[in-house]
C-alpha cells in the first residue's frame, strides 16, 4: 500500500474511532473542543482551531517584521561604514 493511501487509512480510521465513542475533536495546540471554536482545520488525529491559527500566523508575522527590522538596520550600518570609508 502506498503511503498516501496508508495516510488516508489512518485517518478514516481515526475519525470511525472517535465517532464510535462520541468525542469531540480538540484542537492539538490549545485543546478546546469543536464546541468552543469557530472552526477546527486539519485531518484525523491533528486538528488545529481558528484562534491557535490566528495566533500562530500574527505571531509569525512579528518575527518577519522583527527579521525586516534587523535587515534594515544592518543595511543602515553598512550603508553608514562604506559612506564614512568613502570621505577618507
């Protein structure tokens, strides 16, 4: 059997076991249940919720702005350096 298709075994398998015993899917960060959540995305035994998700993508926007930041500020030192090379 080829990996995908032992993929998507798993998971139909998965998802009959929670239905036979009636629980919940959790959200695999935070572990609110579907009832809490908006929105749960993923598959069979990982699901993830639309706030872990918001929080995941703003937080790793702040690291991009932060690398963005630093970037600048080093083009800015260069920029400084070779400027101040260049009057002597």
């Amino acid at each position: 059997m080829k990996q995908n298709q032992m993929k998507c075994l798993k998971s139909i398998m998965h998802a009959i076991d929670r239905l036979e015993a009636k629980q919940p899917y959790r959200c695999s960060f935070c572990k609110k249940d579907e009832s809490e959540v908006w929105k749960l995305v993923g598959s069979a035994p990982y699901f993830h919720c639309d706030e872990c998700i918001t929080k995941s993508y703003n937080y790793l926007q702040e690291m991009k702005h932060d690398e963005d930041s630093e970037k600048r500020k080093r083009n800015e030192h260069l920029k400084l350096v070779i400027t101040e090379e260049s009057k002597q």
